[in-house]
C-alpha cells in the first residue's frame, strides 16, 4: 500500500510539475517536441504492426 500511495504521488507530482511547465512558453516547446516525437514513434509502431499483421493474414503468393 505504501509502494501504491509514493506510485501515485510520483504520477501527480509529474502532471502539476507538466501544467506548470507547459505555461512557460519554453517548457510548452519542450513539451511539444517530446509529444511530437512520441506521436512519431507511435506511429511507426502502428505502421508496423499493421504491416505485420497484414501479411499474416495474406496467403502465401508463392
């Protein structure tokens, strides 16, 4: 319970300490660049895993 109650602490802390990096109009550029690299590297993933599973599901054109 007490490794659940420092979790939750921890998740908390990192919203407020990201709302209040966000209005710093130089925190809100670090922000948008993490968001847009992960929104990149998302990407890719489903891209892949849709690709993935695409050929899976084709019979094989041999």
């Amino acid at each position: 319970m007490k490794n659940l109650v420092w979790f939750l602490i921890g998740v908390i802390g990192g919203f407020v300490a990201a709302h209040f990096m966000n209005k710093d109009p130089r925190g809100h550029e670090v922000l948008a660049d993490a968001d847009a690299r992960i929104t990149e590297f998302t990407t890719i993933l489903g891209d892949a895993y849709r690709e993935q599973a695409a050929r899976l599901v084709e019979p094989d054109q041999n």
